[in-house]
C-alpha cells in the first residue's frame, strides 16, 4: 500500500478528528471511578464524539461492537464495554478513535480507579513515558525504527514488558496504514520520517511477560501470565521540526 503523505487540508481535518478524540478523553476522564461500568464509560466516549459532528472509528469496524475499546487490569487491548463495574485499585485502559470527513484520529489512555499499588500506578506512568521517549526521534529525516527502540529501550529499563505482538500504526483515510510500528528495538532501521506522515505510537507494556493471548470472543487481548497492563496512544504528525501530537489539546 505505501506510505500515505498528507497534504496540508488533509492535515487540518485529521487535526480536528484527533482534537475530538483528545477531548473525548478528557470528558471520560472526569467519569473513572469505582462503580461504574464498563459500558457507561463507552456510551459516554459515544455520544461525545457523536455531538462533534464525527463518528466513532471503531464501531462496527471488522465487527467491533462499540465506540471504545475498554479494558481492565490484565486486558491489553481491545475489551469489549458492558455490565462489568470497575473498583478500587483497578486499571483500565480506554482506546478511542474518530472519523471526521473520512479522516480518522486515534488516542488511548489508561487510568487509575481509586488508589491502586505503586506498581501499578509506575506501570501507567512508564506507558506515557515510553510515548514521550519514543517520540524524541519522530522527525524527518530519522528512521521509524528508532522510534521503536526508544519506546522498548525505556520501557525495559523500567522492569516492565512491551507487548510484541500488536504494534503502533499509520493512519489518515484508514484507521490502520503503512507503516507498521514496533515498540521494541529492531535489527532493521526502517523506512525514513518525512514530513507529512501520521502515525500511531502506542507502547502497551505488561508487569510480567509481554506474552499475550485472544479470548474467546476473538476480540479481547490479555497478557498470558495475568499481569497487569497499560496502553498510551497518540496519533502524530511528522514536521520540519518537533512532532505534532494531535490528540493532545
């Protein structure tokens, strides 16, 4: 497929899909506590992003059957929202995306509900962290892979594991673009950045193994040995200069 450059009119919508995205974070934030269910966290994301004049990315998309993706302590990714209620000490990841005039933007984040252990909480900590590391090399003229080996290199130094089996993304008309983006170091350098590009990083890094299975509603990833785990995702476009976070307000 290859590398879709944006131009700039394409850039400014991409920018405000992922200002939406960014700011359905926000008002879900404000709603993590213990009690409330997984479902009511994604019918809030829902009719936020509906409110924008935008749609959510990830409903109906391959089958997906909700606007967030929701998962708690030991899901990576893809959690499907419900009746379960979160409590005290748990973790829960929320992976957003939107659509606005075919362009898409793409964020995850994961938070603390109520107090939970100190590992815990340096385990979210360390997944934002390994995003702002990461990004350090996110300029023209680098190589993807770099980026890679920022994320993987923080994160290891932190005691914690990146999950290997599921990778970062580009993105623009489709939710999933080339190029295809590792979060560990790698024996290849990679295609070269250039302005124009957008692209997903988003370490997803476990307390134990970073060995992960499917459940069997094919949709639900969760880490192998029941460890915990975080995911922190922004969508970023390439520059002349510094990146440009988009799902940051």
């Amino acid at each position: 497929m290859g590398i879709f450059i944006k131009n700039d009119d394409q850039i400014a919508v991409m920018r405000h899909a992922s200002r939406i995205c960014a700011k359905a974070h926000d008002e879900l934030a404000k709603h993590v506590r213990p009690g409330i269910t997984t479902g009511e966290l994604n019918k809030i994301a829902h009719e936020y992003i509906l409110s924008q004049g935008a749609k959510p990315t990830f409903l109906g998309y391959r089958g997906f059957p909700a606007a967030a993706c929701v998962s708690v302590n030991d899901e990576v990714i893809h959690g499907i929202p419900g009746i379960r209620r979160l409590k005290d000490g748990d973790i829960v990841s929320v992976d957003i995306g939107v659509r606005y005039k075919n362009f898409h933007g793409d964020a995850a984040r994961t938070h603390s509900v109520g107090i939970v252990t100190d590992e815990h909480h340096r385990l979210i900590e360390t997944a934002e962290k390994a995003f702002f590391a990461g990004i350090e090399y996110a300029r023209a003229g680098a190589r993807l892979h770099e980026i890679s080996a920022a994320v993987g290199d923080y994160v290891g130094a932190q005691g914690f594991s990146v999950v290997e089996e599921w990778c970062g993304h580009g993105i623009g008309r489709q939710l999933h673009e080339d190029p295809q983006i590792p979060h560990t170091r790698q024996e290849k350098r990679g295609p070269r950045l250039g302005r124009g590009m957008t692209l997903c990083i988003e370490p997803m890094i476990n307390t134990g193994s970073g060995e992960t299975i499917t459940r069997n509603d094919t949709w639900t990833v969760v880490t192998k040995d029941g460890g915990f785990s975080a995911h922190y995702e922004n969508t970023i476009l390439i520059t002349d200069g510094d990146p440009d976070v988009l799902t940051i307000c």
